[in-house]
C-alpha cells in the first residue's frame, strides 16, 4: 500500500503528493477548526533563499485550487504556487528539534536551514 496519495492538474503530468503523516496531522489540525476548513500551501517571494512556503488555514477553495483531499484532510495550492511545486511531496516531521509540515521539493536548487525557503 502506497503511502502518499497524488493529485495532477490536467496536462502537468508532475504531481504533488501528501503523505500519510502529513493527512493525519491536517486532519487533526482542521478538527478543532470550523466546518469546511482546509490548509492552504502557497510560494511567494521572500525568505532568505528567495521563494518561501506558507501555510494557513482558509475555508474557500477557489475554482483554480489544485486540492488533495486524503483520510478526512484537505490541502490547497493556488494555481500560482502549483508550478513551483509540481513534484513535490507536502510530509510532516516530528523528530527532536520540533514538528513542522516539510516539503520535499525536486525544484528547489538550494534551500535554508530551516526549510521554509528555498530557491529555483
């Protein structure tokens, strides 16, 4: 059994996935939201590589999402982000230096020690 669940845009043929720890910790997050809460992932420019990963909780999908939906969580990516992440793998790690959301990106050149940004 795969552990990861994928979802394409259409014609992209580069999809992006969500791991099995990643969709357990969205849904325990979303659980104590309202109905209908997501998490949203998105690139903008900043951070000290260049481009950096955020993540929020919205309860809008606009028509343009890409959604991976898996085991009750669901996850966002504006049309925008998708192209900067197309490959990727949204994981979420919990080891002795803390527990955050990690994205595994085959795109990103170089990143920062923190993992929150990267560059192309």
């Amino acid at each position: 059994m795969s552990d990861t669940l994928t979802e394409t845009r259409p014609g992209d043929g580069k999809a992006i996935s969500l791991s099995d720890r990643a969709a357990r910790r969205v849904a325990e997050i979303i659980a104590g939201e309202g109905a209908g809460t997501m998490l949203r992932v998105s690139v903008s420019g900043g951070g000290c590589s260049g481009f950096q990963y955020g993540f929020t909780l919205d309860d809008h999908r606009n028509d343009d999402d890409l959604a991976i939906e898996k085991a009750g969580a669901t996850v966002l990516i504006d049309s925008v982000s998708v192209m900067y992440l197309e490959g990727s793998e949204i994981d979420f790690v919990d080891d002795l230096i803390g527990s955050a959301f990690k994205i595994r990106n085959p795109n990103a050149t170089a990143s920062c020690g923190c993992g929150t940004s990267f560059s192309i």
